[in-house]
C-alpha cells in the first residue's frame, strides 16, 4: 500500500469515528430528556416544542410534512374561516398527541 492510499484510508476512519461520536453524544443528551417535560410540551405549547426539547429535527421536518398534507387532504368543504379554524383546533390535539407519543419513544429508546 502506498502512502497516499493510507493516509485516505486514515482520514476515513477519523470521520467515521467523528460521525460515531456525534451520533453517541446526541444518544446520550436524549437519554437525558424527562418524558413529563415531554408531555407538557407537546400537549399544551405546540408539537413543535417536543421536537426542540428532543433536539429531533428530522423527525420534526418529516412529521410536519406529512401532518400537513393530511391536512390539506381532510380540508372542510365549506370555506369559511371559522370551520377552518375549528378544523384546525381538532387536529392540532391530535398533532400534539401524536407527537408526544413519537417522542416519549425515542427518549424511552435512548
């Protein structure tokens, strides 16, 4: 093997352990996070504040995706604003629900 070769091959396991670190801190700081705070956040701020606490923001981008285009698809016939916001008041606690769940298993996993 010549020295270029090995000195790529070191450099890849760097950041490769670098990526196992980071993976392994994140595991850590999620073990960490008390489901109670969890619940509060999720249920009475927003679904959104579960995610933050969690520091989750894959799961955040994925689950506002496809939260939003159930919503899009469930839209009432009648367009007036306060169906819409009373359609909108059902599914955020649903979202909230959902959300805390989602979360509550992570940090039971980490």
């Amino acid at each position: 093997m010549n020295k270029p070769e090995k000195k790529y091959q070191n450099i890849i396991q760097e950041l490769e352990q670098q990526m196992e670190n980071k993976k392994n801190q994140h595991t850590v700081y999620l073990s960490r996070r008390a489901i109670w705070v969890n619940i509060v956040l999720c249920l009475l701020i927003s679904y959104v504040g579960g995610y933050i606490h969690t520091r989750r923001w894959k799961a955040l981008g994925v689950f506002t995706f496809i939260f939003s285009g159930f919503l899009f698809i469930t839209q009432p016939s009648n367009q007036s604003f306060t169906e819409n916001f009373a359609h909108g008041q059902k599914y955020a606690f649903l979202a909230g629900i959902i959300s805390t769940i989602d979360n509550s298993i992570a940090i039971k996993k980490a």
